[in-house]
C-alpha cells in the first residue's frame, strides 16, 4: 500500500515493456480515428511525455484509447470529411480538435469541475462505456472479416436491396444515427459470413481467441502483453512472406531529414518529432465542419468531461487499490495539456487509459518516469518501425476487439442495475452505440434527471455508489 519507493531501473524495465506491447494499440486506434495506422506510431510519444511531466499518479497511462478515437471520429464525422478532403485535411482538423479539447479541459479544472465529475450518475457511466464498447467493436471487425474493410461491407450492403433500403431510410430520417448505420453493417456481415474474407477471417479470429486466452497458455514469467507482441509478430511474419490479401498497415514514411527539434550543441542532431505547421492547424475548418462554434464549445467542452470520467475511474481505482492519493484538478490539467501537445504532433486527444496503467502497475513501475521513458522510447524507434508495414489490419482489429467484446456480449455491470436504473443504463447504451458517444452521454443524463422521481430512496451506501 503507497506509493512505492522510486527505483529508476525498475522504471526503465517497465518503461520499455510498455513500449513494446502498447505498439499494436496505437496502430490499431489510429485505424479507428480514420487516419493511417502509422500515424499512432508517429504521434504516440510527444502526448505522453507531457502526461508524465505533469501527472501526480506513478502508475497512470494516457494516450489515444478505444473511447478517444471513437468520439473524435464520430464528432468529427471523419468518413465524410475524409472522403471529401483527403487525409492531411482530416489530420489537421482532428489536431484543431485536440487543440480545443485540451483547452476545455484546463478550463474545467479551473472551474472546479473535477471535484463534481464523481457526481455523474452509475447507471449513465455504466451504459455510456457499453455504448462505446459496442462502437468500437463495429469500427474493428470490417478489417477483421473482409479484404478492404468497411467499403466492402457498404458495396455489399448497397447491392442488397433490403439491406440498402433499411439504412437509406436511416439516413434520410435519423441523420444523426450514424452508430446504427455501423450496427446494421455488422449484423449484415454476421448473418452473411460466406462473404468473408477467408485468410483475414482465419487471422482475425484465430489472433481475437491467442489474445484473449494467452495469459493462461504462455509462460507467467512473460510480462503482459507478451501474447499482442506474439500475434502482430506472427501476421507480420504470415503478410511478408506469402500472398496475404487483406489490408495492411502500409508504407510507414521516414522523417524528412530537415524535419524534428534542432537540439542545440548536437552539431545538427534533431530529436525526431514532426510537429504541424500550428497556422494550418489553427486555420483548420473545424466549426463549420461541427456545426457552429457554440456546438464545438459544447461538443469538446463533453468530449472533455467524459475523457476525464476515464482518468478518474482509473485513478480512483489505484486510491482503494493501492493507498495512492490523487489530485482530480492535476489530473484533468495534464489530460488538457497532453491534448494541447498532441495537437502539435497531429493526434487526436488523450486521456488515461486502463489497460496500459494496469500492465504498467504490473510490471513494477514506480513512478512518472516509466511513462517518461516509454514516450522517449517510441519516439526515438520510429524511424525502425518500417517492420510493421506489413501487418494485417486483421491482426489489429483482434487487439481491440479481444479488449471489449466479452464486456459487450457479458454487460455484467448493466445487468447488475435494478429498477429504474437498470432502463436508464441501457438506454443510455443503446443511444451511445446508435447515435454517437457525445449525444449517448448527452442523452443518458437527460433520461437520469427524468427518472428522478422514480428512484429508490439512497441508503448511505447508494450515495457512496
């Protein structure tokens, strides 16, 4: 119980077993933001050194996690704007957005805000992370089941006239539902499985069942993680020497030798960081794209609030754990200033996330400068992540989906919920996963302050829940 006692060498052994195994979870939810995989590698470590230069906890992670990636994407309605612009247009607005989600979440902490986060009703988080579960896990399977991914499923879909009819009048009717447009994909892809893909299916499943069951199969002395390594390893190897058809990370491009921070006194030598040109990032079109800048002060000042709910979960969890007080205000000002720094690089925003703190905390960390050390080690191998240029989206989609699918199949936490509780958590789900995260969370705090007078009368340890 405590913090434990700083030991460096300990924090360099877990610093870089968090680098090694996180490196699949960045590709892979770069690919749910929208943009290239590579891109999680390239934007990964600036983010994080900032977390660990400001944070209070030696044992939390941040970066992009499953929940971050899918709310930008979302409120941005990056298809759309990908498909119209192109991808350098879709990484600065996605930058803008993280511009502005740090600076409501410093303003947050200013506001006190972190001290009334914990008053965020149970059932409304427990539906939220469900809706958001089943989000990501149908932006994961397309690459997991076909060639190209998503497209194909909507040419399949399109040449299916009821199919295409059902989510025509989806579109016309309930613009906003487009996490129902993803769903009706999904259960169009499970009900016509001899379309699959039939080698990125094989990787697919075989890799979602490795990881999730590895733990019990390896030997217990390998850290956590080891079996993500052994399956993006394992495809890689699989993608590079036979005709493997299905997508592929790509070609990862090496930084421009003039480009990264001029270290002074080096003779020249450049810490490899790219930063954005902050004018293309600040000209970036981002309320008119959102709907006005009263929506993107509402809809970042939300992506914020949720974000930290995350932050405090964990943080929270090390407190009953582990005896290790916490700060909310720090905590919520290193997620705005880690966002700020993630919108020089081009990533989308930040916040804690759970699985890479729990490993961290497995595997001995000490103190903030595991994360330190992990955020200087991924941003100094980029120029050596060529390997991964082959490895199979499929591999990818089993990293994030081994991660959410029992929790969306087996919702223990949503059946727990009795009363009228248990309707506003899973209408708080549903809406999550058919609209978007924002307008699920939005919407499930409604559905709470209308059945106020229907809940039971709270017992000291209700208040406490």
């Amino acid at each position: 119980m405590g913090r434990p006692k700083f030991d460096p060498l300990r924090d360099l052994i877990s610093g870089a077993i968090m680098a090694a195994t996180s490196v699949p979870q960045l590709v892979a939810y770069a690919e749910t933001v929208g943009y290239a995989g590579w891109r999680g590698l390239a934007t990964a470590g600036p983010p994080l050194l900032m977390w660990g230069l400001v944070t209070g906890s030696p044992f939390m992670n941040a970066g992009v996690t499953a929940i971050t990636a899918l709310m930008s994407k979302s409120d941005l309605d990056g298809e759309s704007y990908l498909r119209e612009h192109g991808e350098e247009a879709y990484v600065e607005l996605v930058a803008a957005y993280s511009m502005y989600c740090g600076i409501a979440s410093v303003v947050l902490a200013v506001l006190g805000f972190a001290k009334l986060a914990g008053l965020v009703p149970k059932p409304v988080r427990t539906g939220f992370k469900w809706g958001c579960a089943v989000s990501v896990l149908t932006s994961a399977l397309p690459n997991g089941l076909y060639d190209t991914g998503a497209s194909q499923i909507k040419s399949l879909v399109a040449s299916n006239g009821t199919w295409n009819t059902m989510i025509a009048w989806i579109k016309i009717n309930v613009p906003q539902a487009t996490g129902a447009i993803s769903v009706m994909g999904i259960f169009y892809s499970l009900l016509h499985p001899w379309e699959w893909a039939v080698v990125p299916a094989i990787v697919f499943v075989v890799g979602t069942w490795f990881i999730m069951n590895g733990q019990n199969l390896l030997p217990k002395f390998l850290p956590p993680g080891t079996e993500v390594i052994l399956v993006t390893a394992l495809t890689t190897w699989y993608s590079m020497n036979f005709d493997y058809s299905g997508g592929v990370v790509g070609e990862i491009p090496t930084l421009d030798a003039e480009a990264g921070i001029l270290i002074p006194g080096t003779n020249g030598w450049r810490f490899p960081v790219e930063i954005m040109d902050y004018r293309k990032v600040l000209n970036a079109p981002l309320a008119e794209s959102i709907g006005g800048w009263h929506i993107l002060a509402v809809t970042s000042t939300l992506f914020a609030a949720v974000n930290f709910l995350s932050i405090m979960g964990i943080a929270s969890g090390f407190e009953s754990e582990n005896g290790i007080s916490w700060s909310p205000d720090r905590e919520l000002v290193a997620q705005g200033l880690s966002c700020g720094v993630a919108a020089l690089v081009g990533s989308a925003p930040v916040s804690g996330s759970l699985s890479r703190s729990l490993v961290s905390r497995m595997t001995g960390t000490t103190s903030q400068l595991a994360c330190i050390l992990t955020a200087f080690i991924w941003i100094l191998a980029m120029p050596y992540m060529s390997i991964m240029s082959s490895t199979p989206k499929a591999a990818l989609s089993a990293v994030i989906v081994s991660a959410v699918v029992k929790g969306v199949c087996l919702p223990k936490d949503l059946m727990k919920l009795q009363g009228i509780n248990f309707l506003v958590g899973w209408g708080t789900g549903i809406v999550t996963a058919l609209l978007s995260p924002t307008l699920g969370f939005g919407i499930g705090l409604i559905f709470y302050v209308l059945s106020m007078p229907f809940q039971p009368k709270q017992t000291k340890s209700t208040k406490q829940d």
